[in-house]
C-alpha cells in the first residue's frame, strides 16, 4: 500500500493516540493498518504540498467519555511529535467542546482543526446517522477542504469505511475494528486511506488471564444486545474462550444507544446489580453507561457480593475499584 503524503505520521500517530489513551506502549507503525513491524516512518513535521495546512474534521459516534479522552491523547500526541503547541486543556471537555477547543487554540504552522469540519449523528441517535454521512459527503465532494478525518468510534468509523475513505481517515476509541467491519483483516484495511489500530486476540487474552487467575464457572456480562453491543463488549471473543475453557456466559442486555448517557448508567447499573448474584466473576466491558463517574458504583455492587472482576478498559477502572485489569 502507497501511503498518501500525510498519511505517514498519520499512521504512527493513530498508533500513538491510541496507546496513550489506554495506558500502553505504542508499537512501531508497520506498513498496513493493523500490523506491527520495524518499519519507522518519519514523523518530524512537514507542510503540505502546494502550502497551506493540513486540515482536520472530526466525525464522532455519539456522547461518551472515551472519545474527547482520546481526542486530547491524540493533540498531545501530535504535541510530542512536534506538529503543534497547546495551552492546557481544560478537564472534562465533551467532543464537540473538545474540538472547538482545539480549533481555537492549538497553534501550528503545519496543521489546522477546522471548527465547523465536525459531525455527529446525534448521541448516538442510529435515525441520524444517513444525514451524517450525506454531511460529510456534501463537505468533501464540494468543498475539497479537508484532507484528514479522525473517526472516533465504531459507528463514525463503520461509516467512514462505508463511505469509501474518501480523505485518508484514523479510526480511534474502537474496540474491534475487524468485527464491527471497519477493516477488512487485522492484516489490511481494506482502503488505502482508511487507519485503524487493530490487537488481535486482545479480549481473548484477557479472559483467559481471568480465568486463569479465577477459575470461575460462571462469567457475567453486561452489554446492548445489538450488534454494536456485541462488539463494544467481545461478545464472539468471550464466547470463544468459554467454549475453550468449559465455563458458561450469562448477560444481561442494558440498551446504550438512543438513549442519553442517564438512562445508559442506569440501565449499567441495573444489569450488574441482577448478574451479581447470578455468576461468579464479571467482565466489566466497555458500555456508555460504565462512565468514569459511575464504574466506582459497579465495582461497589460487586464487591458487596463478593464477585471478583476484570475490566476490559483497562487499569483505570482499577483504580476506580474493580479488582484488575491487563494493560
């Protein structure tokens, strides 16, 4: 695959974001989304052909907490490479404020966050999503003014991969790219101008190592029973470690989308108080209702009922409470 002329830091960059924004080491960019090798692009900044800046929109999935967290990850990262500089960042920014925010303040020679290159199809409202994608369609067909679009979410990136890629596109804050049909393989997109950062075997590593340390019988977990549900939570990945390993599944189906994120939490939270006396561990996965303000609420539920848990986020749910993590 021939890289575009941004899309080199591009890549390497998605990879960093994304390792930030989850605690990790960032690997070397390999020459295919998704993969891992010694290959290094040169990341140092560079203006675009023909001058001007590289100009960046912003399409994300809906309201939730992990997307302006890894949008920030993604400045600071850009930050670090040495593309921009920017004031500090005020805490708890949603993504539109975010955004707006960035386009306001970050100062660059090299790149630009245009204000008005933002869409959303609601909060995560599935009825809005046709008129999102014909908004962004509109923009790049006729304006021609922006040559980057981070895509934050599964929705926002399932739709950017619908639409072709037709700028080159870093899908972030996804949990499985290949299963929710983002990119075609862990090994290649499928589009030349479409990114995704891509850990094959991830929940499947993780659930082992659960039941490994807790040899449980019965696994809870909580999750929308939708497609989208099923992949924000691994549902195919646990499903395929309980057939290795003998041990059963029981879920509790909590609606996330359509919904505002209140309604999300309580829902979360309901599901986890009826699985807590019903199973012998839970894996806590990723929900829009299972927010920074309320995982310390699930982890209260199920240490009052003596069930251990893993969080799939990562290790600072474990702050928050819940028992551990792998990150």
């Amino acid at each position: 695959m021939t890289l575009k002329p941004c899309c080199a830091f591009v890549l390497s960059l998605s990879l960093l974001a994304s390792a930030a924004a989850t605690g990790q080491t960032a690997p070397q960019a390999g020459p295919a989304s998704g993969t891992v090798s010694t290959a290094v692009f040169a990341t140092t900044p560079h203006a675009k052909p023909g001058g001007g800046k590289w100009r960046l929109g912003y399409f994300e999935s809906g309201d939730y907490v992990e997307y302006p967290r890894t949008l920030r990850a993604i400045a600071q990262g850009l930050e670090h490479l040495g593309w921009l500089s920017l004031p500090t960042m005020p805490d708890d920014l949603s993504g539109r404020d975010m955004w707006r925010f960035l386009a306001e303040n970050a100062k660059s020679d090299t790149l630009e966050f245009v204000a008005d290159a933002w869409w959303q199809p609601g909060n995560f409202d599935a009825s809005q999503r046709p008129a999102a994608r014909e908004a962004i369609t509109r923009r790049l067909d006729e304006r021609h003014d922006i040559d980057l679009v981070i895509a934050m979410g599964t929705w926002a990136g399932q739709d950017m991969a619908a639409l072709g890629a037709p700028v080159p596109t870093v899908v972030a804050s996804t949990s499985d790219a290949v299963g929710a049909n983002i990119v075609a393989s862990a090994e290649d997109s499928g589009l030349d101008n479409l990114h995704a950062r891509v850990q094959p075997q991830r929940y499947q590593r993780q659930v082992r190592l659960f039941h490994e340390i807790v040899p449980f019988k019965t696994l809870g977990l909580v999750y929308e029973d939708s497609p989208e549900g099923r992949t924000y939570a691994a549902v195919p990945a646990v499903e395929q470690v309980a057939a290795e390993q003998g041990f059963e599944v029981r879920s509790c189906n909590a609606q996330s989308n359509n919904i505002d994120t209140a309604q999300a939490t309580h829902n979360a939270l309901e599901c986890y108080r009826q699985l807590a006396g019903q199973v012998d561990a839970m894996y806590v996965t990723v929900h829009r209702g299972v927010t920074p303000e309320s995982v310390g609420q699930v982890a209260d539920i199920l240490r009052a009922a003596k069930v251990p848990s893993f969080a799939m986020l990562g290790s600072a749910q474990v702050q928050a409470g819940l028992l551990m993590s792998l990150a």
